[in-house]
C-alpha cells in the first residue's frame, strides 16, 4: 500500500523534459518517472503481492474486526516472537516476506479472514437435498462413549519391520483386553490400567458425548455409532492415534432434522473442504466476482489468469 502511494503523491506536478511526470528529477531535464517505478515494482512484487491487496480490500467490505480476530493476529504474532527471540524481524522476513511488525499482523488477519471467507463460502454451497440425505444415511443422535487407547511404539528411526512388529504388538494388545472384558472383566478398570489416554485413563476412560462434528476421528465416531447402546467393540478400532475399544454406555434419540440443519450443514462443509483441496481457489475466486474485479493493467490480467491456472 505505502508504495501504491509513492506512484500517486505527487504525479503530475513535476514532468521531464520528455513530458512525462516524474517522481524524481535531475538538473538535466532527465530523471525517474513513475510509468518507470510502476513497472519495475511489477516486474519485481507481481501478481502474488496485487492478489494480497485485492483480497485485503475486499474481505474488509464482508468482515469487521472483531475481538476474536484481534486475540487471534496476537497470539501467533507473540508465538512467533517466542519461537525467534532477538530474530523476529528476520524471521518473519524469511518465512512470511514481510519486515515489520505491522505488516506481518497484516499478513496475519488477511490469511485469518480468508478462512473466514472460504468456510462461509463452503457453508452456502450446501444444498437442503445434502442435508436431508446426510440425515437420513448417516447422522445420528449424541452417544456417550468411554474408550481404552493402546498406541504403537513405533517411532521414526525404526525400519518398516520394526514398525510393523510394533503395530502388531499394539492390536494384539488390545485383543488381549477385549477378551478380558468376554470374559466379565471391568471396563473402567483395565481402562485405568491399560489406556494410553493419558486424559481419559484415570476416569475409566469416560470420553463425553461423541458425535458427527465434534473433534473427533471419523474411523472412531463411525465405529461408535455402529455399537449398539451397553455394547463394546469386538475388535480393535484402529485410527490415527492407535488401537481402540470403544464403549458405548447411552445413545440419544437425534434432533429434528430442523434442529440438526445448522449442524450437518458444518459437517458436509468441512468434508468438502477437507476433501477438495480446489474450493480454497474457488471460494476467493468467487469473493473477486462479487465485487466484478477488473484489472486494468493488461499484463497484470494475463498474469493473473496464469495464477489462477497454476492453482487450479
């Protein structure tokens, strides 16, 4: 922005001796002009730094600052100070491609309104037929689930033998405790005793409430909702965190399907999301049609249609 305004301060009150207006001048007529310094600043920032300013315009018109994006831009610029001590400023420069302060908070609330953007965007592109499917296929009522975590010991400098014998030694572990809970043992108990959980262990593995679109792992929601209510796994539950036993002590009746829309609606959103890595382009691409952008500067254009084909 601040070298947008060196182009514009000042244009037109001074001209060379060719006649064009200039910025700088030199006693012999001749000097710098400011067709000169736009092109050179084109050549050397492009369309990535117009995009950032476009964006920063534009997402300013749909969203104000609130205290919840305020707290936001500090926590990860005071995170950041804390990671690189005396060497923020080349860090930020390094990393982010910015130098001051200022204009990494800038950095900051652009990408933070961007989601903002982008989850708002995915939200409006599902449909009542989504929803109504997803309610009637897949969503259920609240479970509450309690659960025995084993985790492999695998680690990174093992081999993949080492590793495979490691998860192997995992999953037989947790076959071992189903067969104990066959064989009339205490679920909270071995849950105490046995559970890598090192949050839930010592409340014999009482989770909460569980269901589609809470912070959980979706192999782990739809293995619990595959349970019937006072029913355990048969066998182990495998996820990103390990083998689990899930336990299913209650499962509630679900909402209307007015009462779950809002819900189910976030839920389809963040699957899209997380499944079609092209809404992100999409979605900004959309918020820049709103507003009918138009880049006048026709090497800009071609250099922004070549970055939205790169992304795309």
């Amino acid at each position: 922005i601040s070298l947008c305004a060196i182009l514009c301060s000042g244009c037109g009150s001074v001209k060379l001796d060719n006649g064009e207006e200039a910025i700088v001048s030199f006693n012999n007529g001749e000097g710098v002009t400011a067709q000169e310094l736009y092109d050179q600043l084109k050549d050397m920032y492009g369309i990535d730094y117009l995009v950032n300013l476009i964006d920063t315009k534009l997402l300013a018109l749909e969203y104000e600052e609130t205290t919840e994006e305020l707290e936001y831009v500090q926590q990860v610029v005071d995170s950041i100070k804390a990671e690189s001590g005396d060497e923020f400023t080349s860090y930020i420069e390094y990393y982010y491609g910015v130098n001051t302060e200022e204009a990494f908070e800038d950095y900051i609330r652009l990408n933070y309104r961007r989601s903002m953007w982008i989850e708002d965007y995915a939200n409006e592109q599902v449909t009542d037929k989504q929803i109504e499917e997803y309610y009637n296929d897949v969503y259920v009522g609240d479970m509450e689930i309690s659960h025995i975590l084993i985790m492999s010991d695998a680690t990174t400098d093992m081999d993949d033998d080492e590793k495979k014998e490691a998860e192997t030694n995992a999953y037989n572990e947790a076959k071992e405790l189903i067969e104990r809970l066959n064989n009339g043992e205490d679920f909270a108990t071995l849950a105490k005793e046995y559970s890598d959980d090192s949050g839930t262990a010592s409340d014999g593995g009482v989770v909460g409430t569980v269901n589609y679109g809470m912070n959980f792992d979706e192999d782990f929601v739809d293995a619990a909702a595959a349970l019937e209510e006072g029913k355990y796994s048969a066998t182990p539950v495998k996820t990103q965190f390990g083998y689990h036993i899930i336990y299913k002590t209650e499962q509630s009746e679900k909402k209307s399907l007015e009462d779950s829309t809002d819900t189910i609606r976030d839920i389809i959103a963040t699957e899209s999301l997380n499944n079609n890595t092209l809404l992100y382009s999409e979605a900004l691409e959309a918020l820049r049609e709103k507003y009918e952008m138009n880049i006048v500067d026709s090497d800009l254009n071609t250099d922004y249609e070549d970055y939205l084909s790169s992304i795309n």
